[in-house]
C-alpha cells in the first residue's frame, strides 16, 4: 500500500490537488482520508466556546486516531473515518467506511506534522500558494459553507489562522519529497503525481 500526505495552508489548493488526481485515475482504485474528519469531538462544550477553537493548531485533531487507522488500512483492516460538522464543531454518530485499497491520500492542513504519521507514508506533498491568494479563497469558501460574515472571517485569520499557518504548517515543507507551487492550477506536478500514483496501482 503507498500512502501519500498532501498538506498545505488554508485555501492552498489541497482539495483541488486531490480531486485532479482522483479524476484522472480508475474508479475506486484510490482511498482519501480528510485530517478534517478527525477534528476532536467538542459536544461536551457549548457552541459559543466550539466556535472560537482554533482548528489550525495541532491540539484540535486527534492525531492519534488517524495514525491507528491508516496502520490499520495497512494492515488490510476496514476503518470507520468520522465525520464532523464544521457548523456545529462536532462529530456525528455516523461513520465512513473505508476499506484498503493499494493507494490512500490523507489530505489536510497538518498531515505531515507529527511525526508518527509521516512514517506511515511513501510520499509527502506540499501544496504551496501565496497568502493573499488562500485568503482570498478562505474568505469565500467560509461565508458559503460555513455561514460565516467577511469580519468574523478576517478576524479569525489574523487570531489563528496566518500565525498557525507560520508556526505549524509552513514549517511542514520541509518534510515534503514534492512542493506543488500555485495548488491546482499546476496541472505539470498534478500529472506527475497521477502519472507516479498509476505506477503504484499497476
């Protein structure tokens, strides 16, 4: 099984990168695994004190859950993948399963962060954008998904968001065996990544 973590910022493109890829390759050959799903459960606090959790900061995913999982997929084991509500900040009782296949991407902000996961994976991507660009995109993507306003959006980047970015994530790159400049746009490095994923599945 090849494991590849796709990380990068907020609005870099990750999630682009990955449906690229996913297009470009035989139906259900390929498991993703979103970092986002495994956010941690905050039911037992009030929706006021969920919503000022900042999400991109290591301490809000349970990292510990997504390493037994892929080890798990490795093993030839079904997982059941959470999934969690940004509105409401917590997990639903429903779950995704996930059977092994010879190929799983986890894609997310902080995959190649802590360590223990890193050593799970065969290939570590980095998806690289301007800041200007991703808040751009941040800022769209959280007032139609997320119902929140333009200030609330501007505030929470400069609380969390750009100094997590700085302190967590970016540091990340230098793990990465690839860095994707401009996200999805760059259709060169998606066709290296889809050309190198088919290898793996043949």
């Amino acid at each position: 099984m090849l494991v590849i973590g796709i990380a990068g910022g907020t609005g870099s493109g990750k999630t682009t990168v990955v449906r690229k890829i996913i297009e470009n390759l035989p139906a259900g050959e390929v498991a993703v695994i979103s970092q986002d799903s495994y956010y941690k459960d905050n039911a037992h606090l009030p929706l006021a004190e969920r919503q000022k959790i900042n999400f991109d900061h290591p301490s809000s995913i349970e990292f510990e859950l997504l390493v037994d999982h892929i080890k798990k997929l490795k093993a030839g084991q079904t997982v059941n993948e959470p999934i969690y509500s940004y509105l409401t900040c917590v997990r639903s009782n429903e779950t995704r399963e996930i059977s092994p296949k010879l190929v799983v991407i986890i894609e997310g902000i902080l995959v190649l962060f802590p360590p223990a996961l890193r050593e799970l994976m065969g290939l570590k991507v980095f998806v690289d954008c301007d800041s200007d660009v991703r808040l751009s995109r941040v800022i769209q993507r959280d007032i139609i998904e997320r119902g929140r306003d333009v200030q609330s959006v501007l505030d929470r980047y400069a609380q969390t968001v750009r100094p997590s970015h700085i302190q967590f994530i970016e540091p990340t790159k230098q793990f990465a065996d690839i860095i994707v400049p401009q996200g999805g746009n760059n259709l060169v490095a998606i066709n290296i990544l889809t050309n190198f994923i088919q290898q793996n599945l043949k």
